[in-house]
C-alpha cells in the first residue's frame, strides 16, 4: 500500500491542465477534467473539493465555469496538494513494541527498553520530515514546466481546442 494515494496522482494531473501552460482560460469543468485524464468523476469531485477546501482551487459559476487555480501555480507546492487531498499523515505509526520482547518480565520491563525515541521511530520521522521537505520544494509549475518539455509543442493547443468544445455553452 503506498503513502500518497492514486488520489493525489489523479490531482495533480488534473491540476496540470489549470495551468497557464495548458490551458489559456486557466479553468475546467470537474466533468470535463475527469474525461480528459479518464478519471471517474465522483471522485475527482471529492478531490476537487478538497483542494478547493485546502485554498488551492476556486470554483466559477455559469456556462463556461468550473474550477481554476486559486493561486499562482508557482505558489502551490506538491506538498500543499498531497497534504489536502491525503491530509498530514505520518509515514509511520510507532506501535512502541520496545517493552514487550519475550525475555522481559511483562508487568515489569526494563527502563531502558523503552527509554528516549524509538531508534526505528527516529528514522521513521526523519524521512518523513526529508520526504515533505522535497515535496515542499516542487511547485505545480515545475511540473507542468516539466511536462511541456516532454510534450510536442501543439499538445497545450490540442488541450485547449478539446476543452473548448466541451459542454452545452461550448457547442458539445
């Protein structure tokens, strides 16, 4: 089982296209985002709601509305997103099993087995904490800066044409 959820994955994909590198109008409907990256659409609506929570989306009303970022995409960190969608959940739940070694008197475990931080616990929070640092560190704009250098240089185009042609108001 993994730590960021497919939730997250599906999120960030989806907030790529809110950018200004893909799309010009910089917003989308949930319905249209979530056929577009073959997401159902209940749940990309639960996350959307989420980031929208979280301060990371805004929500337009009318014909055309939908959601756009809040925020530049420069000033929203992968970790503002992973910690809306899954919230701030630990890497590891230390069960403090220290005491409970087969050897040690059970109504009367040494001091010393459970004294201090748990030596695995220790470890267990520095990589949590190294881990949220370097999620701090990734904006959404590195990421679609990174896509687009991946993508031919029609795809943005491509995307805006097709959300264009989505909808009632947009002809669809």
């Amino acid at each position: 089982m993994s730590h960021i959820s497919a939730g997250v994955e599906y999120g960030i994909h989806c907030l790529l296209y809110l950018t200004p590198t893909f799309n010009q109008r910089r917003e989308a409907s949930v319905r249209d985002l979530a056929e577009l990256q073959g997401v159902p659409h209940e749940f990309l609506a639960k996350l959307f709601t989420k980031l929208a929570k979280a301060g990371l989306l805004v929500a337009s009303e009318g014909a055309r509305g939908g959601f756009a970022l809040a925020r530049p995409a420069a000033d929203i960190t992968v970790l503002d997103i992973v910690d809306a969608i899954d919230g701030q959940k630990s890497l590891f739940d230390c069960r403090e099993i220290r005491s409970r070694c087969a050897i040690f008197d059970p109504e009367n475990p040494p001091a010393w087995s459970s004294r201090g931080v748990c030596s695995i616990h220790s470890v267990m929070l520095s990589a949590q904490q190294r881990m949220r640092e370097e999620l701090a560190l990734w904006t959404l704009a590195d990421l679609a800066a990174r896509t687009t250098e991946k993508a031919p240089a029609s795809y943005p185009a491509t995307v805006i044409r097709w959300l264009d042609g989505r909808g009632p108001a947009r002809g669809a």
